[in-house]
C-alpha cells in the first residue's frame, strides 16, 4: 500500500535520510523502530509532506504522493497522527474531532464518523464538552488517533502512540490499533518501544543512521541479536 | 551607579497615584461636568472606539494566523474609505435609484458603499498577500520563520500603497456627504446620526466575526491554522490558501472601519497612519492577539481619549491613547485578555 523507495530528506541543509527503501502492506500493522535521530519521525513526514523530499520516490496506492502538499496527501486516505501533545488546547474534544474530519462532504459522515470514533474510545465520549487542555496524557492520544480516524482514511501513520504513557494504557490503545486494523486499515507504527511495537505488529523495519538497517517479521525481529545492537547501540540489554 | 534612582514597588505606585489624582483632579476642573455633556462624549467616544477596535481586530487576526504583524493595515483602512467614497460617487449620480426609494435613498446608498469596502479590500488583501508577502516564504518555514522580514514589507507596502493612493486621489481632503437624515441631539449637543450608526454597524460586523470564526466550518479551520500550521495540514486544511483568507478578512474588517468614518470626518491620503497607531494601542490595551480583547481596547481607548480631550485638554488629543497604552502595560504587561501565547484565537 505504501511504498518508499531510495528515499532522501532532511530539514534545511541536514540530511537525515540517506536512501530508505520499505514498504507496508494492506491491511497490516508495520512497526517502524530506532532510537532517538535516525530519521524515524522524518519518514513520516516526507509522507504526509509536511517536509519535501529530496530524491527517491513515495507511492501510495500505486501514486507517487512525494512533494504533494499536504492536505492532497490527506484527500487521498494516508493520515498522519501526531504525538498527544499535538491537539489543540483551546477547543473542546468534539471540536478537535471535527477538525479531523475537515476534508469531510457532508456533515452526516461527519455525524457516522464521530459515532466510530466514540465506539473505539467511550473515554472520549465521556469527555466530549471538555477543553482538550484539560485531558490526560492517555486521553490525548486517544483524541489524536480518534482525529486521525476521522477523515476516512485508509492508512494511518502513527508517530510513537506509546510516548510517556503508563503501560496500561498503552496496552489499550495497542488494543484499539490491532482493531482498527481489523476493520481493514492499513497501521503504520513508530515505536520507541520496541517490545510493545513488536508485539503489536506483523513485520518490522529498524532504521539506523537514515537507512533501513534490519527488517523482517516482527516474531523473528524479537528474538533478534542485531536489533538490541541497532536499537540500543551495542549493549546487551533485556529488550 | 543607576540603583540608587530605582524606585520600589511602593515608590512607583505612589507615583502612580499622584498621576492619577492629578487626572481626576483636571478632569474635575473642567467647567463643563453635567451628566447630558458625559452623554456626548460617551457617544463620540464609542464611535471612534469601534473604529480603533475594526482595526485592532484585523492586527490581532493577521497576529494570530500568521505570526506577523500588519504594519500596513492603516492603509488597508484608508483605501477601503476611499473605495466607499468611489462607489458613493458613483452612484450618488443615479436618478432611478433615488426614483425607486425616495425615502431610504441615502441609507441604500451607503450600505452598498460598506459592502463595496469589504469585498473590495478582502480581494485587495488576498491580492497583497498572494503578490508581494506569500513570495518572502518561499525559503521554507512559513510566515513564522519569515517574520521579520514580513514586518519590513509592511513597513515598505505602507508608503507604496499611500503614494499610489496619492496619485490617483491626490492629497486633498475629501468629503463623504452620505445623506443619513437628520442630526440627533444626544445630551445638548447635535450630533451626526454616522456617530451612532458607526457603534451598530462596527459592533455587528465584530459579532459576525465571532459568529464566523466559532459556528462555521472555515472559522474552524482558520481558528486550527492559527494555533498550528503544522498539525492543521495533517488533518487536510488547505493552509496556503487559509492564510489568504485570514488575511483578506483582516483587511475587509479594515475596509469597512474606512468606510464608517467617511461621512463623520473626511477621507484624506494619510489617515490611515494615526488610525494604525491607536489601533495598536487598542490592541496592546486589550491584549495583543485577543479578538473580543481588540474591540474591548477601542472601546477603552476611544473612551478615554474623547473623555480626556474634553475634560482635560483637547490640545493633545492624540496623545492620551498611548498614555493609556503605557499605564495598561505598566499595571497588567499582558493587557486586559492576554492569554498563553500559544491559547491564542
């Protein structure tokens, strides 16, 4: 479904990306793993086209979708939800979910789509008057999934869903994941967390140094020697 | 060697009382204190409020959604007057129109002329934006990175767009003769019916905005463009093309605040620099990027600055605005509605 192939980027003068080749299935969860800086976050936003690439090519659908702007990137299905923390504070939950939903015709799709949202997360529908700046870290997150789930897409990319978050929570949104998977979206995940992502997901890319470094299925990845040296930077850690 | 000159918190605000005291004490002296002369210069005061508020509205929006400031917005405010006066002249000649509503002729007339401000001067904005500020971004990062040199352009696009204004008006003073019926006599004094009229007409095009920017589905997205460029593309905002909007809509608000004033004053090249200048001291007084904080500040401005003209000294008008400015930022440095910088619209 989405393919990204040779792919250079970086922001103003600093290349990050030297070349990245993956490529994520329909109707599959794929975890995206490194540590801190090696351009995991910067994938996404070639994507979603909030930064411009500078060579190799991104297909979506068969498309070439690099260097579109943004909102013709969102027309097309490919959402990209952000870190909690990215919501906006002034406005109430409903309000932020309706923005997801901007791209949106008609305003009972609107209405269906804000039901399917609330069926995922009920906490949001708790809380659906609030100001978002009152929610907590969990229910940020819940907002940002249920704002990108808005718009219809067929695939969303989620940059680091688990980030400061108690493991109980991230055990419940990684449980809605794996369902919006099953009611056939594609999940792109960008993982700090390297257990929990693999756990979670089908197949597995672990990018170093703006290249792909190792890849395979997420089973295999687990028990993997190299990945504990590519994610933790050579030490033997329990991963 | 200076610490010794620095007064305490108690040495400023006594200072500061004997400042206002003295101000209570001139206003006092005045010979005219009757409750009707109050009337009156409440009125004119609200009428050159909401004028400064039109104006702080269209600064704290393009402050808002773009993280510039306008420093060209007075001259968006003087073409506006001059575009209602075109239109005015235009049809002041049209025998059919005075034909069909003999009663209401004036009235007519001058409502076509504010809508001809606004749409004019939205197009006229977006036109600004799209030719001379929208290429400054091309280096990337938007208006946010691009700010300064933004703020520049506005300096510079202020005196082109009064040169062109002065060669194709010249600078004499023009009158708006908008005929609107009789003067009302509001505490002893006849006044203009444009002074009340400006009240109603600023403060129902303010609660438009309102109404625009929280029930609709484009304020939405101006309201997201405005807190962040970013997460606003990813949820499919077209942000390019919002930003037009924002600042097409500031600068119609300003179109209109033109066209209010034609007929009470008259419509001259160079009014739009003072009106900049209160207008930012409104803005600053209400506090700097808030939408109800802008009217509320040419409110407190316009009020103040009529009330100190007439009980203090009317020598010094244009001086009391930023007087206020400095005692508001002294006492509250945020303004009457400053909020987080990142709460904003």
């Amino acid at each position: 479904m989405l393919k990204v192939n040779q792919l250079v980027s970086g922001y103003g003068t600093v290349q990050i990306l030297n070349g990245a080749n993956m490529k994520v299935d329909k109707q599959s969860i794929v975890a995206l793993l490194g540590g801190n800086g090696t351009g995991k976050s910067t994938i996404l936003k070639a994507a979603s086209g909030l930064i411009r690439s500078w060579k190799g090519t991104i297909e979506f659908n068969n498309e070439q979708i690099q260097n579109l702007p943004p909102h013709e990137i969102v027309a097309r299905g490919l959402v990209q939800v952000t870190q909690g923390k990215d919501v906006f504070p002034a406005m109430s939950v409903t309000e932020n979910l309706r923005l997801g939903g901007f791209i949106l015709k008609t305003k009972q799709q609107l209405k269906d789509n804000l039901e399917k949202v609330f069926n995922y997360f009920p906490r949001l529908n708790e809380r659906k008057d609030q100001l978002a700046a009152t929610l907590s870290g969990g229910e940020l997150q819940m907002l940002c999934i249920g704002r990108g789930l808005m718009s219809n897409p067929k695939m969303i990319m989620l940059d680091e869903p688990s980030a400061a978050l108690a493991p109980q929570i991230v055990l419940d949104i990684f449980k809605n994941i794996n369902r919006i998977r099953k009611d056939g979206l594609t999940v792109l995940v960008v993982e700090q967390n390297v257990r929990m992502a693999l756990l979670l997901a089908d197949y597995g890319y672990v990018i170093k140094d703006g290249v792909i470094n190792v890849e395979g299925e997420s089973k295999k990845l687990m028990y993997d020697e190299s990945v504990k040296e590519s994610y933790l930077g050579g030490t033997k850690a329990n991963v | 060697m200076f610490e010794k000159f620095r007064l305490g918190k108690r040495g400023e605000n006594i200072i500061f009382t004997i400042f206002i005291l003295m101000y209570v004490a001139y206003c006092l002296n005045s010979p005219d204190m009757s409750f009707e002369s109050f009337k009156t210069v409440l009125t004119i005061g609200l009428s050159v409020g909401i004028i400064y508020g039109l104006v702080a509205l269209g600064i704290s929006l393009i402050y808002t959604g773009l993280d510039v400031v306008n420093f060209s917005h007075g001259e968006f405010f003087m073409i506006g007057a001059f575009a209602g006066l075109t239109m005015f002249n235009i049809l002041g000649n049209q025998d059919w129109i005075f034909n069909l509503f003999p009663e209401a002729y004036g009235w007519i007339i001058y409502v076509i002329c504010l809508f001809t401000a606004f749409v004019s001067m939205g197009l006229f904005g977006v036109f600004i934006e799209r030719i001379f500020l929208r290429p400054l971004t091309k280096k990337g990062g938007g208006y946010t990175v691009a700010g300064m040199g933004i703020i520049i352009c506005g300096f510079g696009l202020s005196v082109v767009l009064i040169n062109v204004a002065y060669l194709i008006w010249n600078p004499v003073a023009k009158p708006f003769p908008a005929e609107l019926g009789l003067p009302m006599e509001i505490g002893g004094l006849f006044l203009p019916i444009t002074y009340v009229w400006m009240i109603f007409v600023g403060l129902f095009v303010a609660g438009g905005l309102w109404f625009f920017l929280n029930k609709t589905k484009m304020g939405l997205g101006i309201r997201a463009v405005a807190f962040s460029k970013d997460v606003s593309n990813l949820v499919g905002i077209n942000v390019p093309l919002y930003i037009s909007i924002i600042f097409g809509i500031a600068c119609a608000i300003a179109g209109i605040g033109g066209t209010l004033v034609g007929p009470t004053y008259q419509v001259v090249v160079f009014m739009g620099y003072i009106i900049l200048m209160k207008a930012f001291a409104a803005a600053v007084v209400g506090g700097f990027g808030n939408l109800p904080g802008a009217i509320v500040g040419g409110f407190t401005v316009g009020i103040f600055e009529t009330a100190s003209s007439f009980y203090v000294s009317g020598s010094h008008k244009d001086l009391y605005a930023f007087l206020l400015m400095i005692i508001v930022l002294m006492i509250k440095p945020t303004g009457f509605f400053g909020v987080q910088v990142k709460m904003k619209a």
